[in-house]
C-alpha cells in the first residue's frame, strides 16, 4: 500500500477535497480518501508521495473510432455531416487508415499521456484492440454493423465471430468488452438494430448508437428526403424510388426498435429536441456528447442545457481524428466550459470521469472511491488557481503537465493461455 497526498482532489463523482490524500493498495484500489489530516495518521507509516497540484481519477473518453487516426487534419468540415462524411470516405479509400498501425499506435500512446483509461471504440477493422490492451487501457470495443439490406446484414452479423478471430486473434482482455452495435439509424437495417438492441440487453452488455446527430437524419426519418436518399443514392446505388423511411423521428423510432434504454449509449443528440431527450431521460439511456466532433463538422454544439434540464447528465467523447484536433476529453469539457458559461466547471469535469464511467457502465472507473481502482494521474500549476477552483483550473490549463501517479497496469487473458 501506499499513500498520495495532494494540494487537491478531484474525486469524479463528490466534488473535490483540498489538501487531500488517497491511499491505494499494491492493485491500484483505492482504500481510503478524504482530507489529508484525516487519511494520513491513519495510516502512519506509509510511503507518501507528495503530488504537486490536483490529482484526477483517470479520464474516460467514452466515443473514439481510433482507426481514423491517420485522416487526423485530412477532412474539411464546417459544411455538414453529409459534406464531411463524402470527404472523409474519399481520403479514407486512399489513405486507408484502418491499415496504418503507427498512427493507431501514436493515438493510443496519446489517448495514455492524456490521463484515459478507458474508451467506448467504436470500430470496423478493430485495429485499435491490440493496441488498446497492450497500454491496460480499458472499456468497450463497439463493432459496427451497417447496411440497409436485411438478409446480407444478418449474414454479416452471423459472420461476426469468425471476423473478429481473423483480425484480433484470441481476444486479449476482459476489460474490453465486445458488442457488435448500429451504426445509425438511417445506415443499419430496423430490423438487425433492434436485434443487437436485443442482444445486448439480454447479455448485460451495451451496444453503442449514434443518433440525432444532425439535420439530415430526422429529414430523411420523418419525411424520406434531404441529403441523405442522394447520399444513398451515390453510395449505396440504392435507387431513391424504392427507398423506405419510418416516417418517425430519431428518438421515437430507436423507443421502438427497444434501442433507448440503459444499455444504448445514446451518442451526440445533437439535433435532439427538449421532448425527446426527455424522452432519453426517461429510459435510462446514458448520453455520450462529442461538442468538437459537431462544431467541426456542422458548427453546431450538442444542446447541454436542455439535457440538463431534462435531468440527463452526459458522458464525453472526442469522435475521431478526422474530425477532431485532439483526442483529450478534458478539451471537450474546456469546449463546454467556453460556450456554456453559466455550467460549473465541476460538472464539465465530472463528464469527462465519472459519467463517462456510467455510460461505458463500469463504476470501479471515474471515480477515487473505496474499492474503485480508476488510475490516477496529477496535473500540476500554480498554487492559487489551484485553490481558487481546482476544477477550473484543470479545464484553463489543457497544456499543463500530467502524470500518471498510480497507473492502471493491463490484465491481459491469452498470454499462454493463462489469465495474469
Ligand atoms: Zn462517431
């Protein structure tokens, strides 16, 4: 065991404690934090490592798709999601990003010097598994699952397991766990969204969804037109005749496919009404925003007030590297913090851990509490900002050194077979 004593404490998820001290066992577990002249004589003869300014629990960036690391600067946004997701599918078929093990690599070794521990990856190629693992960096690896043909989804469901042995191999942790997930509502088949919906629910797990995203989407789900049929049109050579739609809106038509529950990571809602996050609150569903991710790509911020006005506190994510700068959730919290003024930086803090935790669904993350084992990391700067308000002073100084005081270390399954 040891103990580490700061100028203050952010706990995630009960507000902060100055001068506090947190004592961890040789896991990582935390056994007891509180103030510092409380913890210490009652643990007298520890180690105490004195960590200059405030210690965090480590982040959780709960919406990453790592394999687009290598388009990071390559897509043009600011013209909409339809304008960017045509670019972004062009530089990926000469980049192919999915492909580019050093930029994954470098972003994972990011998302790590960031202070994460844990990510909600939403993938294709699973390219990041590997890597993921290998830094001990936790949460769910969401594969996704698009197409709006029936029978060939179903197949391409069915063919899951074999694709995820040819491209991972034996998997590598528990600690990341595997749910095949839609990918929006407009681009997966109703029918295969409610299974996975299904699936997922009945297997304790959590699928992952984007949805109301932008404009486009409830065009083309309410009324069947907009710039999504000629998207479908030039992609999918699907002719706009034939096309079907619900004739429902985002949120409406996910409560029927039994997609809007605790296990539907809700993502974006950026075009969500007050009604209908509602509506997300009622079900329980937790709510992943990406505010850089949409000022890039429709210059438009995910609506933080009405969410919590209507009791729903989100979790954050960064998106991708095609259309974000960073993969740094404190930066989305900072995000925040600059348009939304009258929200307490503790909040915005509190998305970036101990929401993020709730959504992933892992409260041993997020959070230095007892029994909790969140990985811990410092972030140094001057002594009165600090006391001032730590939270604040975590979300104005980005650039700020950080460093790991008590790491997460990886438990990895499949090392000759036996569990470490
Ligand atoms: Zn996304």
């Amino acid at each position: 065991m040891r103990a580490v004593h700061a100028d203050a404490i952010i706990t995630g998820d009960a507000g902060v404690v100055r001068d506090g001290a947190v004592v961890v066992d040789a896991s990582g577990t935390v056994v007891e934090v509180g103030p510092a002249a409380d913890v210490l004589p009652r643990h007298a003869g520890l180690p105490v490592e004195r960590a200059r300014g405030v210690l965090l629990p480590g982040l959780v960036n709960a919406h990453t798709h790592l394999e687009l690391s290598a388009l990071r600067g390559q897509v043009t946004g600011g013209a909409g999601f339809v304008p960017w997701v045509e670019h972004m599918i062009g530089v990926r078929a000469e980049a192919f990003p999915e492909d580019d093990a050093e930029a994954i690599e470098q972003a994972v070794a990011e998302l790590d010097a960031f202070g994460t521990v844990a990510v909600g990856e939403v993938t294709n190629s699973l390219s990041a598994v590997q890597p993921l693992a290998r830094r001990g960096i936790v949460g769910r690896i969401f594969h996704e699952v698009f197409g709006i043909e029936r029978a060939s989804l179903e197949q391409r469901v069915a063919d899951l397991p074999k694709i995820m042995a040819e491209r991972v191999g034996a998997w590598p942790t528990l600690e990341l766990d595997y749910a095949p997930s839609p990918h929006t509502l407009y681009t997966t088949h109703p029918a295969v969204v409610r299974r996975l919906a299904r699936e997922a629910r009945e297997r304790g797990s959590r699928v992952s969804l984007h949805l109301a995203e932008h404009a486009a989407e409830r065009r083309f789900l309410e009324h069947g037109d907009g710039p999504i049929p000629g998207w479908y049109e030039l992609r999918l050579k699907l002719r706009r005749d034939l096309l079907e739609w619900p004739g429902k809106s985002p949120i409406a038509l996910a409560d029927d496919l039994g997609a809007l529950g605790p296990h539907v990571i809700c993502v974006h809602l950026t075009d969500a009404r007050p009604e209908e996050l509602e509506l997300v609150a009622r079900r329980g569903a937790p709510v992943v925003f990406c505010p850089r991710s949409n000022l890039f790509i429709e210059t438009r911020l995910p609506p933080l007030l009405n969410a919590r006005a209507a009791g729903i506190l989100p979790a954050l994510g960064t998106d991708s590297l095609a259309s974000n700068a960073s993969l740094d959730v404190l930066a989305e919290a900072r995000a925040l913090a600059d348009r939304f003024p009258t929200v307490p930086a503790s909040e915005l803090v509190r998305m970036a851990t101990w929401e993020g935790a709730r959504a992933l669904g892992r409260d041993d993350l997020g959070r230095i509490v007892r029994a909790a084992r969140p990985g811990l990391f410092s972030i140094e700067g001057d002594a009165g900002a600090i006391a001032d308000d730590p939270c604040a002073f975590v979300l104005k100084n980005l650039r700020a050194p950080r460093r790991w005081i008590v790491r997460r270390p990886p438990r990895l399954t499949n090392l000759a077979g036996a569990a470490s």
